[in-house]
C-alpha cells in the first residue's frame, strides 16, 4: 500500500497530530475537521474499509475508538459524538483506507445528519428476507 495515505501516516513517512497510538492502531487529528477535536483512527495495517478488515484488528480500532471518543468528549466539553465509518466511494469514503471517524457534536453546531426517506419505493419485508438471506 505504498501510495496509501494512511499507511504512510501510520508508518510515520508523513506527519500527522496523533493523539493515541498503540501496536495495532493509530489516533489523529483530522486534517479537514467538521468540528474542534475531530479525531480519525486508523488501524496500522491496511483494510480497504469495515467489510475488509479481520476481527482482531476490528476490535482493535473500536477499542481505540471508546477511548478515543471519550478523551475527545471531555476535552473539547462537547454534547455528544458521532463515531462513524464511511465504506465505499457510494458510503462516502474517501480515503480507501479504514478509519473510523469521532466527530465533536455542539448544539446549534451546523453539522447536518443524512436526511431520511418519509416515503419508500421498496417492501420492507422484501429487503428484510433478501438480507436474512445473505447474513452468514
């Protein structure tokens, strides 16, 4: 993963804020933050995205991601968080490269959530059993 990004910053080729590191996962300062303190952890080994990764480096970056979220909580005194991965170019990701985003939320702070369908154009129940079918 030479031209990863995030494997460099892992690997220390690149600088970054890290706020947390351990053997298996890595915690820095977002460079394109949403709100004060946003941090992305990032597990040192790449994986494309939360689908790719194997279960012990799963643990790990969530693992990483409490302790983060919680430092994150009471450093910057904000309300709540939003601890969140982006899978896939559709999902939003940018960076092909798991991370997991803890973002500060303020009241009033502008940050708008997806917005929901009112109305849908699909069966529940359909897309209930086409799911069932698939889980393994």
């Amino acid at each position: 993963m030479n031209e990863c990004i995030f494997c460099k910053i892992a690997s220390k080729e690149i600088p970054a804020l890290i706020v947390y590191e351990d053997e298996k996962t890595m915690a820095f300062l977002d460079i394109s933050p949403c709100n004060k303190g946003h941090t992305l952890v990032i597990p040192k080994k790449h994986f494309v995205n939360l689908l790719d990764v194997d279960k012990e480096y799963l643990h790990a970056v969530f693992d990483t991601s409490q302790k983060v979220g919680k430092a994150v909580k009471e450093a910057v005194k904000c309300g709540g968080l939003n601890i969140s991965t982006n899978n896939f170019k559709e999902g939003g990701q940018v960076v092909m490269h798991l991370h997991v985003h803890v973002i500060p939320r303020l009241k009033d702070d502008g940050l708008i959530p997806w917005e929901r369908h009112k109305e849908r154009n699909w069966d529940d129940n359909e897309v209930l059993k086409q799911i069932k079918a698939k889980i393994q």
